[in-house]
C-alpha cells in the first residue's frame, strides 16, 4: 500500500534574508491586492505576523503610518524589505538571515500570515 507523501506546491514559505522577507506564490496571495502590510514580532513565543493592510485601512487612519512596510508583489512572489528587523530576527535566532525557509500560516480571523522563527534551529 502506497502511504502519500504530502507536498509543498500549496505551502506558504517565507524565506529570510539579510535584507528581505520574500513570500513564496501561495504566501503572497494574501498580498496580492495590497501594497504595504504591518510586521510584528513576539520574542517570547518566536513568531513574526505580517498583517496586510488595505488602502482603505490607510485611508481611515487605521494603521499609524510609521508602522508600515511596503510589499512589493513580483510574479510568484512578494518581497517586504527591512534590514533592522531582519538583523534583529537574526540576532533573536542566534542564525545569519541567508536563506532561512520557513513554512508560514495564514490566520484567517486575525487576517495575517504567522512565521514560526523556532523551525529555524
């Protein structure tokens, strides 16, 4: 009997590097309408959430202007970039951001994608 092995065509993965997030095809779809998100990092439990954040978010004064970040949305991929986070996430993991793949999660009721940082070790 044949056990199937689950794939990864349909996985979010964010991959970290030393100057940016990039967001695989199926990560980025939850950024396709947008163009500026918010990234949140919690040291206790080693998550990021990156929030997108419409421009009607904005518009409505929402979301202070300080805290966002620009997505740029590619063919297949979003990129945020953001070198203070990511040497800090860095820092925070005791690893170089050079590549570091990790799967990510979408909460649907809180509307942002969740990176768990303790795959990294």
């Amino acid at each position: 009997m044949f056990e199937w092995i689950p794939g990864n065509a349909y996985s979010s993965i964010v991959t970290l590097y030393p100057n940016n997030f990039t967001l695989n095809n199926t990560a980025a779809s939850y950024f396709a309408d947008v163009r500026w998100c918010c990234i949140g990092l919690d040291k206790k439990s080693l998550k990021i959430a990156i929030k997108p954040i419409t421009k009607r978010e904005i518009d409505l004064n929402l979301v202070p202007l300080d805290q966002l970040h620009k997505v740029s949305v590619g063919k297949g991929y979003a990129r945020i970039s953001n070198k203070p986070i990511l040497d800090e996430i860095s820092i925070l993991i005791q690893k170089d951001c050079n590549g570091i793949k990790l799967n990510a999660t979408f909460d649907e009721k809180e509307r942002m994608l969740i990176i768990d940082l303790k795959e990294s070790s």
